[in-house]
C-alpha cells in the first residue's frame, strides 16, 4: 500500500474516533401496565404496578400518580413513591393499594365471575430522574386488559 493511502486511512480513522462521543444517553417515556390486580375480601385491590424503563441509562422512579379507570368506570388513583432505580431496557414491579368504587369492584367482580376480559386504562404521569441528569414528569395514557388467573381466586392478570 502507498504511503500516501497509508496516511490518508490513518487520518480518516483517527478523525473518526475523535468525532466518537461515546454512548448516546437518551431518555424515553417509560411504560406503565397493570401486571396484577389482587382483590382481596373486604373488596380493596392489591395492584402490581409494572415500570418500564426504555432508556439507555438508569432511572430512578420517583413518583406515580395514575388515575384507573375499568371498563370506562373511574376506580380511583394508585399513587406511590417507588424509590427504585431501573436499568436501561429492564423493568420492575411496585406494589400499590387501591380501594375502588363501587362501580369498578362490581367490573371486577363480573369479569372474576364470567372469566372475561377487564378493560382498563391508566391516565397520570410518572416522575423519574436519570442517572446524571435532572428530574422529568412523563403522561401516561395507556389503555389495556387483564383477565382472570387460572387456579388463583379474585386474581387478574
């Protein structure tokens, strides 16, 4: 190989590593699902809050603040300070209580009974601060279902 290309390849490859910054951080709404819904017999609900962190850094969860509704009927709000730190592209599960109305108990109630599918939407925001940057809110409005869990009574999942 001449010199000259020797050189030129050289200097193209090392003003490329200068041009490198490195891994991009970016930071992507989280998403937010119902993973479990636990009613218990005095008719309040456990709930298994999954987060997930799509981001390429670690976030701590800071705060949510959702308001459920359940086959279109308000249920009431999950609210918490998770506190934990999730990894790039990992999730994790906060457990929350919920005391319902009376309109989305009787929802739940008929989709245990009927072994149907439960329609249910999240609406809030979720507060997270990246690893080395400052706190950010994200709005959720996320819509899904659930259904009950074979072999587990007052159970959806």
């Amino acid at each position: 190989m001449p010199p000259r290309l020797l050189l030129l390849l050289l200097s193209c490859t090392l003003l490329l590593v200068a041009c490198s910054h490195g891994n991009i951080k970016r930071v992507s709404k989280p998403a937010v699902s119902l993973q479990q819904v636990s009613v218990a017999s005095d008719g309040r609900w456990t709930v298994e809050l999954r987060l997930q962190n799509y981001s390429t850094v670690s976030m701590m969860y800071d705060a949510v603040d959702l308001q459920v509704t359940v086959e279109g009927q308000p249920a009431g709000t999950l609210a918490g300070r998770p506190g934990f730190s999730i990894g790039p592209g990992a999730a994790d599960v906060v457990t929350l209580d919920l005391t319902p109305t009376p309109t989305a108990r009787m929802a739940v109630a008929n989709a245990l009974a009927g072994s149907g599918m439960l329609g249910y939407a999240l609406k809030g925001k979720v507060t997270v601060t990246p690893v080395e940057g400052a706190q950010r809110s994200f709005e959720i409005d996320m819509h899904s279902t659930l259904s009950p869990a074979p072999g587990l009574t007052g159970v959806l999942r």
